[in-house]
C-alpha cells in the first residue's frame, strides 16, 4: 500500500525540530532533571494574576478563544503607544515567525540570518523554501553591518535580526539598530526579533515607530512574563502588514485561558519588576558560579548567561552532558565559534545550589573525556 505523496519541497527536508526537549531527554534517561536551566524558561513563573485569569477561563474552554484577541491587543496598542491595527497576536513568536515566512517567501527567495543565532526562524525559511545566506557573529554579536551588505548582495526579502541575542545574550544599542532599519533595501523586510527586551538595559530598543511599512517587531509572554507554555506572541508593525496576517494566520489558533493570562499579566507591572529583579540576581550568581570554576561569564542583556569554556566545541558538549546526567538541564550554541560555550537559564536558588555543586565534576569528567 502507498504512502502519502509528499511534495517535492517536503521530500528534501530532514524530519527534524530545531530544539530537541528537556522532556525526550528526561524519557532517554528514565528521570526528571531536577534543574530545568536549558529552554530559557521563566522558572519564577506568570504573575499570580495572571494564574488566576487562567484558572477561571478553564470553565470556559468549551468555546474557542476570540480569533481578533481585541482586547489582548487593546491593551498592547496602549502599551506600546500604537492603535490595534498595528498588533499582531498569535501563538509564540515561533508561530508568528512561520507566518510572516509564509506571507513573504518562495521558493528560492533570499533570507539573511546570522549563523548560529535562534534556529526555529531558520526551520520555517527552509520548510517554506527560501534560501538561506549566513552572515558570522562579530565578537559574539550579531552584526547589523554584516546583515545589510548580505541583503544587498543576495536581494533579501528578509532579515533576521534578534536583540538581544540568543544564543549569546549580548544586545545591540538602539542607534545601531535605528541604523540598520534607515539603511534597509527597498525590497527587503526586517523581522526584529525582541523577545529579551524587557530584560535588556535602556537605551537597547529604537523607539517603536508603525509608520515604516517594512519593519515588524516580535515580542512575547513567554520569557518575562513567565507563560512560554501558554504560546502567546505579538507582533507590532505597519497596519497594512499586520492586517495580511489574517490572510494566512489560524484564526483560532490562540488558547481562551493564555489570552485571558496575558492580559491580567499585562496588567501586573510591580510583578513584572520583581522577576526582573529575580532573573539579575540569578545571572549574577551563575556568573559567579562560573568565575569560581575557571569560566567566563559573557555580558547578559536576557534571562540567561553564555558561558565561555574556553575549549572546543566537544568539551562544552561533553559538559552538557555530564550535567544532565546529574539531573541539570542546560543548551550550547549550535554553531561555531560559539558552541566553545555553554548556556544556563536563570533558575530558583535551589536550581543554581545544584549547579554549583554539579559544575566542577562535569568539567573534570568532560577533561577526562578528551584527555
């Protein structure tokens, strides 16, 4: 009996994810990590308002969630001092970015992206068809410079840019961003990832300006806010772009219960600055856990810390590693020169009491390892 018959463009791909999760790990080992510090997850959790927004809607969940998200979006346009025409709301920026590829790119159609920043954006321009052109980091930043003189090169409908970064952390400032969007081609979109922008210092975000038709801005409730499991994303943008959004986007696609969460979440801005609070301290004392055992923390605009092992790609690997099997989750950099790091999320206390005392045997057995 014959199978499906796949299309030309599905048959190339690998059957692949981008990020391989902490759950199929935890299934490999037969145990749960007692460290959750790899997904950048927000472990200091939502806002206990934002919890009891979704426990009420659970009564709910037998119709579906407003395919508008009005009032979601009401509340980001005032945020953010935009009307809703210019709000974009959907599942995740993961799930936003695969709509924004599928309104812009075919087949063989130009891309440009940093080798080695976050991968999913990469998955959809691939599963979409585009072709994609790498430009590298530059002293573990990426390089709006870079960016452009690729885009000119190739005549990119997209670029990517993420600030602040992931994986690295590190954040460009806002003249360096403004910059890149002056100078973008006429053809050419820029997709400015801020997910991390709440964390980032001020001064890192180019004022938010919906006049520019080929600009669109991703934000999320995923990462500060504490909801990654919620899926909830945004996008704010010119009106005309955000309106073709309904031309491909699910209309039904958000949770009842995350939307109802995001909006009290919204809302809860003393709880907001208590977590940011929370994830400083935490990344202070990943940065001193790494100094104490010979490492170097870099610079962290995110919730999380690159830490340089100052060793080839395997010995970070092999650390990760070691790590998990002492029941801490943590990532690495895909590409290089950045895979010589590894990366830890801000955690609880207790979190970090378990790296300090896992991360000295997990070098030693990663030194033994490549001895």
């Amino acid at each position: 009996m014959s199978g499906p018959q796949y299309n030309e463009l599905c048959q190339s791909l690998p059957a692949t994810v981008p990020f391989v999760g902490p759950e199929t790990q935890e299934r490999a080992q037969g145990k749960v990590f007692a460290a959750r510090l790899g997904a950048n997850e927000n472990v200091f959790g939502p806002s206990p308002h934002a919890i009891a927004a979704m426990e009420a809607a659970t009564a709910e969940l037998w119709q579906y969630g407003d395919p508008e998200s009005h009032d979601l979006k009401k509340a980001l346009a005032k945020k953010h001092g935009v009307q809703s025409e210019n709000i974009v709301v959907g599942e995740g920026i993961d799930g936003l970015l695969g709509y924004l590829v599928r309104l812009l790119i075919a087949p063989g159609d130009a891309v440009v992206t940093t080798q080695g920043a976050y991968p999913t954006f990469n998955y959809h321009v691939v599963g979409f068809g585009g072709a994609l052109h790498m430009v590298p980091y530059v002293d573990d930043f990426e390089s709006p410079k870079l960016l452009l003189e690729k885009a000119a090169k190739t005549g990119a409908k997209l670029i990517y840019l993420a600030n602040p970064d992931n994986p690295m952390g590190s954040v460009q400032n806002a003249a360096a961003v403004q910059g890149l969007i002056d100078a973008l081609p006429k053809n050419t979109v820029l997709c400015l990832d801020e997910a991390y922008i709440e964390f980032a210092p001020a001064g890192s975000a180019p004022a938010i300006d919906i006049s520019h038709p080929r600009v669109i801005r991703f934000r999320t409730f995923s990462k500060a806010y504490g909801m990654a499991g919620a899926r909830v994303g945004y996008a704010i943008t010119h009106a005309d772009f955000a309106k073709s959004f309904d031309k491909v986007r699910n209309h039904f696609g958000m949770n009842r219960a995350a939307q109802a969460g995001a909006l009290a979440a919204l809302a809860d801005e003393g709880y907001l600055a208590e977590t940011l609070a929370n994830v400083a301290a935490s990344k202070t004392r990943i940065a001193e856990i790494a100094r104490a055992n010979g490492l170097l923390p870099l610079p962290s605009a995110t919730n999380f810390v690159a830490i340089d092992c100052g060793q080839r790609a395997e010995f970070a690997k092999a650390v990760v590693a070691a790590l998990a099997a002492a029941g801490v989750f943590i990532r690495m950099p895909f590409s290089e020169p950045q895979n010589r790091c590894i990366r830890v999320s801000a955690g609880r206390p207790e979190h970090l009491d378990l790296l300090e005392k896992t991360l000295p045997a997990a070098l030693e057995q990663a030194r033994e390892a490549l001895a």
